[in-house]
C-alpha cells in the first residue's frame, strides 16, 4: 500500500476501533472493548508507517 492509503486505513482503524471501545464500556463488555484499543493501536502502527513511507519518498 503507499502512504496516504496507509494513513487513511490507520485513521479508519483508530476511529473504528474507538467506537468499539466506546461501546464495550457502555455495554459492560470487556472483550469488544479490549478489541477496539487493539484496533485503535493497529491504526496508530498504519499511520506510522504510512509516515515512514512519506519520508522515504521524500529522500
């Protein structure tokens, strides 16, 4: 993948991943909200490399 669809799928897993978080607390429900902080952890390793990528082109 290149950079911005890196970014992009890392922002989506962060939001997404946010979003089961939040919900896994409303519900009591510790395993959905387990899954969204590794989801939300996966996007930020996306955006990262995403970033790397940049800074490579960039040399």
């Amino acid at each position: 993948m290149g950079e911005f669809t890196d970014k992009l799928q890392g922002v989506t897993d962060k939001v997404v991943g946010a979003v089961k978080e939040s919900i896994g607390k409303a519900t009591d429900n510790p395993d959905l909200e387990a899954e969204g902080k590794v989801q939300q952890l996966k996007g930020k390793g996306e955006e990262i490399k995403g970033k790397v990528k940049g800074a490579i082109n960039d040399l």
